[in-house]
C-alpha cells in the first residue's frame, strides 16, 4: 500500500514537537500582524479533526487512502499544537470554544474525486503561503515552526495529487468534478479554502481570527504584485497533469469543463 510507504518515510523525517524551543522565542520581535497569523493557524489546523472524520465517512471503500488521512491528521494536529504553543509561549491565550466550533465534519464532495482536489488546492496553498510568510516573520521560532509547516504541506500535497490520479484512473467519469472544483477555487481575485467556503459562518468565529484573516494579512502585507496568480497558476497546472488538458487559464477550465460535459 502507498500509505505504508508514506508511513515510513514520514517516520524517518518528520519533526516533533519537542524539536522546538518555545522557551527560546524573541518577544521582542513579536509584532501585532505575527500573532494575527498564528491565531489564523491555529484554526485553519483545527479544521483537520472535521476533515478526518469526512474522508473516513467517504472513503470507507478505500483503506489506503483512510490510513493516509490518519497519518495526514496527525500531522496537521501538530501544526495546531505548534501555533497554539508559540502563542502561549509569548502570552496569548487560545479560546477553545472557536476551535470546537469546528468540530463537525465535512459533508462528502459531489465525487471522492472532487474532495481530493479540493484538498490538493488547500495543501498547495497553505504550503505557499507559510513558506513566504516564513520568510517575512523576523521572530524565529515562529519562522521555523512555518517552515517546518510548509514542507509537511507540500508533501501532503504530493500525496493527495497522487491519490487523485489513482481515483481519476479507475473513474474517468469523476474528471468533470475535478474541473468544477478547480474553477470554484481559482476563478477570481481571491485565495479560497474548504475551511472559508464551508466554515466562515460559525457564529463563533465573529470577532475572531480565522484563516481568512491570514490570508488577507498576507495578501496585504507580504504577497508581491501578481504572486495571487502565480498561485492559482502552479494550481492549474498540477490539475492540468491529473487530467491531461492545458488548465493554464480559466477559459481554458472552461472549456475543457465544457468537452468533457459535452
């Protein structure tokens, strides 16, 4: 199985939490938007224990793949954990209530094909946003502790692409909802997650921090001119190796969403 070599490859290089010295951070070098994308951290990876428990609903077909969404859990617990410890390092309490608010799991995608992308496009974007948000952040433990994230981000994503392709290869028929989910995703000016789309109207996330704060505090604070599109364009491209078409552009989506509907 793939998730086994998964398993022990993430046993061999994965980082613990123990690995950072929470003792050690500068809070000298804190600064207001730094606690701002922790916080946002914190409850975008809370998002996973919701996210587990939908593809298990899912997926009950596929035992690979649900044993790579434990290991793939346990992995975002531990971003969580990571986030919410710097926070606590430098003073700032966690309020638990907006953490179990998203408890509740996600509802199946319109095909398990549909899901997988979705979750390609959030590894991919996670992945790039705390690389570049590493590397803006002069406080270091915090600097680590995202760049520790973002490479566990790329590597789930390699994984989901991988159980994506496996799934469109044994159900061709699933590719027209891999198309509409790319399009829902990247076909304006915004950067969307399964957590802003399905999440956002808790009524105990008013008045604070969510993912989509971060997300605008990135886009205001550290994104250069043009680097949403280049976002939304690496994501076009990987779609574009699942199903074999030039996704390069939303009129391209469109039109290939359109061929293969037709």
């Amino acid at each position: 199985m793939h998730s086994f070599d998964v398993f022990t490859h993430y046993e061999r290089v994965h980082w613990q939490l123990k690995d950072i010295d929470f003792g050690s951070v500068d809070k000298d070098l804190v600064k207001p938007e730094h606690v701002v994308m922790a916080k946002s951290g914190v409850m975008g990876e809370s998002n996973v224990i919701a996210a587990v428990h939908g593809f298990l609903n899912e997926f009950v077909d596929d035992y690979d793949f649900s044993t790579f969404a434990v290991v793939w859990g346990y992995q975002e617990v531990q971003h969580h954990y990571a986030f919410k410890s710097w926070l606590e390092a430098i003073g700032e309490a966690v309020d638990d209530a907006p953490v179990q608010a998203m408890r509740e799991p996600y509802a199946p995608g319109s095909t398990p094909a549909a899901t997988l992308a979705t979750n390609i496009i959030s590894e991919l974007t996670v992945n790039h946003i705390y690389r570049r948000v590493s590397a803006a952040v002069e406080e270091p433990v915090l600097a680590d502790i995202l760049l520790r994230a973002s490479r566990d981000e790329a590597g789930h994503a390699r994984e989901f692409i991988h159980y994506c392709r496996r799934r469109l290869e044994r159900k061709p028929e699933e590719i027209p909802s891999v198309l509409e989910t790319l399009y829902v995703y990247t076909s304006d000016q915004k950067i969307k997650h399964p957590v802003s789309l399905f999440k956002s109207n808790l009524t105990e996330l008013e008045d604070h921090a969510t993912i989509d704060t971060g997300f605008d505090l990135f886009l205001e604070q550290v994104a250069d001119q043009g680097e949403l599109d280049e976002l939304q364009g690496k994501i076009r491209q990987v779609f574009g190796s699942l199903v074999d078409k030039d996704l390069s552009t939303n009129g391209k989506v469109r039109r290939a969403l359109a061929e293969v509907l037709g």
